[in-house]
C-alpha cells in the first residue's frame, strides 16, 4: 500500500473491491505471492495489489484498533502514526469533561483520533493537507458509522478558522524523510505554530513526542504523560483546563491512575532496602519520581537513577514492586555463580545507568533451572551494582 493512489483507494470502496477486503480478513501474508496469483484470476491485478496492502495494514493495525481495524482503512504512515485506541478514548473523556462539543482535529491523519471524540458525542472537523490521507479519514468516519459526525476538510491546517470551535486538538508530523524529529520548532506544522493556535481556543490539546524537553513547555499549559500497559506512548499540552499553569502529570492506562506533580524536591539517596521501586515511564518523563517516593515513604539509591528503595510494601499504581535479595557490586562471575547456585533458569535483566547489553548478559551467565529471578543492573550511589530480587505482590489502589 505504499504506493497507492487515490484511484487505486477509491477503487477498494466499489463492491469488487469491499469482497475482495473482507476475503482477505485472516489471509497468511506468508502466503501473499500465492494468494495473489489466485486472486488475479478473477479480478484486476491493481485491485488485488492494493486490497492486499491494506489486509496488511489491518492486520497491523488490530494492535491499536482492536476489532475497528478491520473495518477502517489505513496508509502505512497511518498506521505508524496513529494513536492507540485507549489513548485516544481517554484524551476524549477529558475533552467531554471540560464540555466541549464541537472539536477541531487538525493534522488528523487517517482519523484515528477523531474517532473517539465523536463516539463521545462531539462534533469534529477533522482536516488534513493530503487528499489520499483525508479520503482514508472520511472513508474510516463512514465504515465506524460516524460520518454525520465527523466533517473531513482537505486542507492546510494554518488556513483553517477555529473560531468556531470549543477546543482544537493538533497532532504535528513529527516524521520527517529520515525518521522521527526531536525538535519541536521542526515539526509540521512547528510547535510554536501549534501553541498560538491553542491559546485562541476556549481549550486545547496538543499530542507532542514524550521525549520533549520540559523547557520546551508553555508556563501556561499542563503537561500531561500517558503511558500504556507500561508503555508511554505520548505526551499532551494542555491548554484552558483547571489545572495550575506548568502543572505536570502522568496518567496509567487502561488503569486510569493520574498522578499530579506538586513541585517536590530530589529525594534523598538512601541504601537498598527490601523493596525497589521501578517508576512507570510515564512518571519518570513527567519528573514526578519524587511524589512515588514520598508515598512511599522511601529515597533514591543514585541521585541520577530512577529507582526508588523504601523499608515496606505499599500498593501504589504508579511504581511496580520488587523484593530485593542481594546488593551486590556489579561482578559478572559472582552473577553466574548466584544464578548456578539457585538453579535460576528463567532471568529476567533489568537496567538503568548501565552499558550491558540484558541479551549478551544472559548469555554469559547460562541460566538453567527451575528457578526464577530479576536482575537489576544499575548504580547504587555512584557505584555499578546488581541487584537481585523478585517480583513483589502488592495490589494497587484503582482509578485517578
């Protein structure tokens, strides 16, 4: 499908061409060459090109979209690009709590995101500069049942008035021909472009890369982290929430946790004690390790590590638990003699401050038993050093 025109897109609409998709639903793409020689018997060849590019993208795509995947249609860079379902129906849960009703998505890609705002109930006009891009969001507003809701523009999004709208959501090209693009000032269009169209709104969100500098924030936006099954998958800028200007959040999905900053100072490095907190991605982004520690009661054990040491076992969503048995200075023979000795098979290598590679590790200490254990391979003030230990049971509190 990377190649795919327009025409070749629209021809996927006619009902050769939805036969033809729905044929190829569950097809083995280890049996494309095959599936295709077969398909061109009874159909045009471009047709069968362009339908297998997209059973392809869907299949890919079943990873963000669930069951929807298989219904939409997509663009390689689509898929790529696109938000991740929960993500996407979580930042519209906060859009209808703040009242918006009328939405504009600009950059909307394939619509990924305009989706979930409109099964909500809110208005979208979604926009986008490239026609095939904008036929994919349209076609995709009607298979998903949306399209009374969901208004398509072609366009350049820096042309389009917003006056009219509750909140703009912006959703830059942070791609570019070699890849992805660290600095905001260069992304599509440019952040600072961005932020003067979020400021005109009543609200506003923007969806940055999660690596964005702090000091690249506005003083008066709250910046927001979400993270996925332990995956952080974006950052968002705020704009017009009650939230207290340059307020820093993370939010754990599906869970829902948030946790709010509250501007703490570094926590005290302190020894290992017999729990090891390892802070969601989310957390650390947002810079609120601090705030993990003080409910934890617990400190550092490196001023410069992201781990969090506390006497006790606390259920705490935003941290995940280990009971450590062994503080020891990194040594990769003592590893493997501990790792012999306690009939460890199954290691699991962990690693923050740390040049060894967790593959090439293992296979220098050959585990073999029935046992398991983790390894954390990191420094303790100042120090390289292993830790080991275990996973430790703790439930943690549900919701925000």
């Amino acid at each position: 499908m990377g190649t795919v025109d327009l025409d070749a897109f629209s021809a996927l609409l006619t009902d050769e061409g939805q036969a033809l998709l729905a044929s190829l639903r569950d097809f083995d793409p280890g049996q494309e060459l095959a599936t295709a020689t077969r398909l061109r018997r009874e159909h045009p060849a471009g047709l069968v090109s362009a339908a297998l590019g997209m059973a392809r993208l869907r299949q890919r795509a079943a990873a963000k979209f669930g069951e929807d995947a298989y219904r939409m249609y997509f663009t390689p860079n689509g898929v790529e690009q696109a938000t991740r379902k929960p993500v996407a129906d979580y930042r519209a849960d906060r859009f209808r709590a703040l009242g918006v009703r009328r939405l504009a998505d600009l950059c909307c890609g394939i619509g990924g995101d305009a989706i979930a705002p409109a099964r909500a109930g809110i208005e979208v006009l979604a926009v986008d500069r490239d026609p095939l891009t904008c036929a994919v969001a349209r076609a995709n507003a009607e298979a998903l049942g949306l399209g009374a809701l969901i208004e398509v523009r072609c366009a350049d999004v820096t042309e389009v008035d917003t006056g009219a709208y509750d909140a703009v959501f912006v959703d830059p090209a942070r791609r570019g021909g070699r890849g992805r693009i660290f600095d905001p000032e260069a992304y599509s269009p440019p952040l600072s472009w961005a932020v003067g169209a979020a400021r005109k709104a009543p609200y506003a969100a923007l969806k940055i890369a999660p690596g964005v500098p702090h000091e690249a924030v506005p003083e008066e936006a709250e910046a927001e982290w979400i993270s996925d099954h332990g995956d952080v998958k974006e950052a968002v800028l705020w704009f017009g929430t009650a939230a207290a200007p340059g307020a820093r959040r993370a939010t754990l999905l599906p869970g829902g946790a948030s946790l709010v900053g509250r501007g703490l100072p570094d926590p005290a490095v302190r020894a290992v004690s017999r729990y090891l907190y390892e802070p969601d991605g989310a957390v650390i982004r947002a810079h609120l390790v601090a705030e993990v520690a003080e409910a934890l009661d617990g400190g550092l054990i490196d001023e410069t590590i992201a781990y969090v040491t506390a006497d006790e076992l606390r259920p705490v969503p935003y941290a995940t638990a280990y009971e450590i048995t062994d503080v020891l200075p990194f040594n990769l023979k003592r590893l493997k003699a501990l790792v012999r000795e306690r009939e460890i098979g199954v290691l699991t290598v962990k690693k923050r401050g740390s040049a060894v590679e967790p593959e090439e590790l293992r296979r220098k200490v050959k585990p073999q038993g029935p046992g398991s254990a983790t390894v954390f391979l990191t420094r303790v003030n100042g120090a390289p050093s292993m830790l080991l230990g275990r996973p430790a049971v703790a439930t943690a509190a549900p919701g925000r």
